[in-house]
C-alpha cells in the first residue's frame, strides 16, 4: 500500500528530529483531546490540533494527502480509521479516535489516541484499554524482538489472552514505518503470520497502530472516500505511537516520556535518542 519498498535507516540526527515531530505531534493531540466533548463538532478538534502545528511552526502530514482534506482523523463509534472532521456533534456516549500528525524540518510523526465521552459503557472501555495495552505490549516488542513480525505476534498474544476471540483485530489497515514520509517501508501488521518480515534494526522508525473491532473485522469505505467503517457496525478503536529504535534502545517519539511510564511495568526502558 506504501509507495516506498526501501527501509529508511536515520542517522542519529535524523532522529533527533524525529523527536522533535513527534513531540509537536503529542501536543497537538493532547489539544484534540481536550477540545474532545459532547457539543463540541469534530471540526472543532481539527482546529484544536491545527493551533498547536501552528504554534510550533510544523505543518500537517494529512492535509492534502492523496487530497485529503483536513488535519486529522476524526473516526466515531462504527467508524474505524479516516474519518474527516466536519459539523458532526460529538454525544456523550460516543467512542473516538483521534489520529494526527506532524511534519517538522521534513519528517514525520504520526500518533492516535482513542477517547470516550461521558460516561463509557464497560464494552467501549474494554475495547479502548485492550487495544492500548495490546498497543504497549506491540512497542516493547520493538526493543525486545528481533523482527518486524514480533510486533504484531505480540499485539495479537496479548489481545487474545486478554479478551479470547471476543474482540477483532483489523487487517485491512496496518502499521507503517515512517520517518521523512509519513507512510513508508516496512509494513507492521498487528496480528500474527508465518511471514519471514524485515530485521529491527537501529534507526528505523515505526508506527504502531492496532486498530480493534467489537464485531466482525470487515471494513468498506464510505461515499466521501475516505470514513472506513465496519461493515456489520460494530465499534472500533484506534490507539497509535512513532517509536524509534536505535543502538541504545527504543523510544516512543510521539509521548512525552519517550513511553517510560507504560514501557517499565512491561520490562522495557526506553532510552533517549542519542544527543537528544
Ligand atoms: N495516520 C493515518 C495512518 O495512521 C494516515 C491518515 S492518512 C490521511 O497511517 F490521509 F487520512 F490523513
Ligand atoms: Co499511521
């Protein structure tokens, strides 16, 4: 699906970088997050976001990609990815993930994270806890595997001892490395195969994104192009992070803490880029 077949190694300086667009990237989004409530329109969280990129002198990967119209991704309820902002009012009640990023001194980062608004029924919180933990366990899987693939056996191990079969892994969309465009090589799946994939190496950039279903894993695409939606209407989640990895370690581009405070109870140190 991505135009690049080649893995982008980064210098450590291209890293630093890289730190930098993912900060900028977390920050826009905790703006997004807090614009997040009932009354409020997804449009709303766009501007929150744009602010913020704005502020930081960044500018937006998803605006004009393949013509797509806005900052982020706004995706609620039977929506699962790509979602585009507009008038829609945001109830109580309601399951969204919000997916943005940014491009800063030419590269990117890319990050989403799921919120529900009110009171959560226990089915949306279980489908948003799972697929961030599932998420956590993908990345420390990025400091302690070997391959590319061990992210997404990890991803899919812990949702299954977590929650059986009773939630559904997406496979229509997946992860991506990522770096000086927003989309690059390798693809990282978030579930398990017997593929042999590329060796996790120091200098990639990968964002890790497993997107779970309440229902069937089927998706289609709506008139405007771009809203994926389940196909059965069952709800979906979305939780995302750009993680380096590099000689030291790995560190988690797109939070504050480089992942520190989710990454130790599961074993993992994340470690600074270097001269970062
Ligand atoms: N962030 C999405 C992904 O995670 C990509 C959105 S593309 C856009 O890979 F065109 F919708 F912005
Ligand atoms: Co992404």
């Amino acid at each position: 699906m991505f135009g690049r077949r080649r893995i982008e190694y980064k210098t450590d300086e291209q890293l630093r970088t890289m730190v930098q667009a993912g900060l900028v990237t977390s920050r826009a989004l905790d703006a997004a997050v807090a614009a997040a409530r009932p009354g409020a329109t997804t449009a709303d969280l766009d501007a929150a976001f744009r602010e913020v990129l704005a502020a930081h002198e960044a500018t937006s990967n998803f605006l004009g990609y393949f013509g797509y119209p806005a900052t982020v991704c706004v995706s609620v309820n039977d929506e699962v990815v790509h979602g585009i902002p507009g008038e829609r009012v945001l109830e109580e009640g309601d399951i969204l993930s919000i997916d943005g990023g940014a491009i800063v001194h030419g590269f990117n980062g890319d990050s989403a994270r799921t919120v529900i608004l009110g009171r959560p029924s226990e089915a949306d919180q279980l489908l948003s806890d799972v697929t961030r933990d599932a998420m956590w366990h993908g990345i420390a899987a990025m400091a302690t595997g070997t391959r590319v693939g061990d992210i997404g056996a990890a991803i899919e191990d812990r949702v299954r001892s977590r929650v059986g079969d009773r939630l559904g892994i997406l496979e229509d969309y997946v992860g991506h490395g990522i770096g000086s465009q927003m989309h690059m090589a390798p693809d990282v799946l978030n579930y398990r195969t017997g593929d042999r994939s590329p060796a996790l190496r120091p200098g990639m950039c990968l964002a890790i994104e497993p997107m779970l279903v309440t229902g069937a894993i089927e998706t289609k695409v709506l008139e405007d192009d771009w809203t994926v939606v389940t196909t059965d209407g069952g709800r979906a989640c979305q939780w995302e992070h750009s993680v380096a990895r590099h000689k030291g370690g790995i560190w988690v581009l797109t939070a504050e803490d480089g992942g520190a405070s989710e990454l130790e109870p599961l074993g993992v140190t994340p470690v600074p880029v270097p001269g970062a």
